[in-house]
C-alpha cells in the first residue's frame, strides 16, 4: 500500500522539479505538492511509520525505489551539499509531521487538524517554511 501511493508522489514531484524555471520558486512548488498530496492520502504517513517501527523487510526496497531517486533529483536541482539534504528533510519533515502527529495535535488544541480552514492555515505557512528555507540555503551555498 505504501508503495503504491509512493510511486505517483514521486513522478508528481519530479515533474514539478522539470518544469520550476529556477529554485526560488522550486521549494514551495515542493512543499505544496507533497501537502496537497498527503492532504489526500492522509494514512500515508501513519502507514510508513509503521512499516519503520516494525522494521518492516519492504523498507529497502522504498528506500531503493522511491527515496534514492528522490534524493537524486533533489541534488541534481541543489547539489549534494549537507546544506541542501538538511533543507530538504526539515522541509519535508514539516508536512509529514503534521498529518503524522493530527490525533495529538487534535487534542492538543481542541480543534480538528485536518479540517478544511486549519489546513488552509497549514498550507500556508509550509509555504512561507519554503521560502525561507530556500534562502537559508541560498546564503549556505
């Protein structure tokens, strides 16, 4: 199941990294295509963590099929620099995360996470994450 949903994500996210003219607007592009995406597949990120916790023998062949072309694509845009891969997993990290951690976040804040109007407000600030991790990088490079 993990892999199934993996496989579209990845051939979403390198066809936005083929069309983004530059890297000033690459990283939001990013940012709101992983959210949009786990927006819609929202067990993805309760499913992964339990294929990791388990330690589940399918884990190296996501790694090998999904992540490693992932992180080529990624370091073909920004270079291989600890710089970039650092940016990139907080930058990812951030949207996972959140619909990782919604039933705590849900009673944390009395509110649902996933409900129309917060995630609005998710998206938007996963955005303004994006850019300004975008010129942290720019100024690490």
């Amino acid at each position: 199941v993990v892999e199934q949903a993996l496989g579209p994500l990845l051939v979403r996210l390198a066809g936005v990294m083929q069309e983004a003219a530059g890297e000033d607007d690459l990283a939001p592009r990013l940012a709101v295509l992983y959210f949009d995406f786990l927006s819609k597949e929202r067990e993805l990120q309760q499913l992964l963590l339990r294929e990791v916790l388990d330690s589940s023998e399918v884990l190296p062949a996501i790694v090998l099929r999904h992540l490693v072309p992932l992180r080529t694509m990624f370091e073909g845009r920004f270079g291989r620099g600890d710089a970039a891969f650092q940016a990139a997993v907080s930058l990812f990290s951030s949207v996972a995360g959140y619909f990782l951690y919604a039933p705590l976040l849900s009673e944390l804040t009395g509110q649902d996470p996933l409900s129309h109007k917060q995630l609005r407000h998710r998206r938007k600030h996963v955005v303004q994450l994006a850019d300004h991790l975008a010129v942290l990088y720019k100024d690490q490079k």
